[in-house]
C-alpha cells in the first residue's frame, strides 16, 4: 500500500514538474489570473463579473456566426500563445519572482494536474459503470440530457453561457472565502432540521 502511494506521489510530482515547463512562458500571467480569482483584493470579484459582462454583451451585439466565432477564438488563442511567453517578462519581470511566487506556481500546476485525475477519473467511472450497470448508465445519461436539453430550451443560450462562465470564474474566490462551504453547512442543517420533524410527525 505505502509502495504504491509513494508511486503515486512520485507520478504526481512528476506530471508537476512537466507541467511547470510546459507554462514557464505563462508563469506571471498564471499568478496574476491567480490573484483575480482568489479575489487578493475586494474590488476583483466586481472586475470579473464586469469583464464578462462586457464581452458577453460584445458578443451578442455582434452576433457572430459559430464558424465566425470559433474562428476568432482560436484566432486570439494562437495569438496568445506566441506574444504571452515574449511579452510577458517584459511586463511583469520575471527575474523579481520570489520563492513564495514559485511555490504558489508550483501549487497551481499541481492542482491543475489534480484536476486533470479527477475528471479522467470520472470519466472511467463513468465508463465502468455502462459495463457493469448499462441500465442505470442509460438512465443515468439520458436524464441528465434531457435535463440540460429543457433548461436550454428555456433560458437563451448565450445568457446560460455567461451564467455558467460568471460561476466558473467566481468559484475559487467563492471557494477560498469559505463562502461555499458556509452555505453548504446551512443547507444541510436546515435539510437535518426538516428530517428531524419528518421523523417527529411519523413517531
């Protein structure tokens, strides 16, 4: 058991360190993001919510085609891709990161590779559960599509996109405040609290 979580951990360690090289280049703009989306400062979760208004907006008045669209975005992400590592230095200045801006990079590339488990990991179970129990598979699947398919019928698309990506992008800020698990408690207490009057009533 100790053999294989050391194999784990040392596997772990060195997907890290690739996908550290990998993003050197993007290094001080990974921190900066990262700043945003922890909100360091309290004006940050107003300036995300405002950026993505703004480009949602730009968006739908434009009204790109899909082709338009997806053209354009790859377009920026290519464009991205080759000024980011060269400018980026010259902006930020990486030659001033201190040790604790290294360990927060190394952090982030290592939750990313984490992350990067989970959903593969997900994504087998949800394999291994169509071997072993098709019929809940099917079920399961089918609900959850007609399910996303009604809520698209019902809210404008690009309005649901700008929902879901505002959520995103608040959701580290939302995590890291504490403000998530907060809530959740309430919830579940208050879900306790109605059991518990429910088996009240029956006794």
């Amino acid at each position: 058991m100790a053999e294989g979580d050391n194999k784990s951990a040392n596997l772990l360690a060195q997907e890290t360190s690739q996908l550290e090289e990998q993003l050197q280049g993007w290094g001080e703009v990974i921190l900066a993001g990262d700043q945003f989306l922890r909100w360091e400062k309290p004006w940050y979760p107003a300036a995300l919510v405002a950026a993505t208004t703004i480009l949602f907006t730009l968006i739908y008045y434009l009204d790109p085609s899909v082709l338009t669209g997806l053209s354009c975005s790859v377009m920026i992400l290519c464009l991205a891709d080759y000024l980011v590592p060269t400018l980026a230095p010259r902006v930020f200045g990486s030659n001033k990161w201190t040790t604790e801006q290294q360990q927060r990079f190394h952090e982030i590339c290592g939750n990313l590779v984490k992350t990067q488990r989970r959903v593969l990991g997900w994504w087998k179970r949800l394999f291994a559960l169509k071997e072993e129990k098709p019929k809940m598979y099917f079920l399961s699947v089918i609900s959850s599509l007609v399910a996303v398919a009604w809520i698209g019928q019902q809210v404008h698309n690009l309005f649901l996109t700008y929902l879901i990506v505002s959520f995103l992008l608040l959701l580290p800020g939302l995590n890291q405040h504490g403000i998530i698990t907060k809530y959740a408690g309430m919830v579940k207490r208050e879900i306790n609290k109605l059991l518990k009057q429910k088996e009240k009533k029956n006794e």
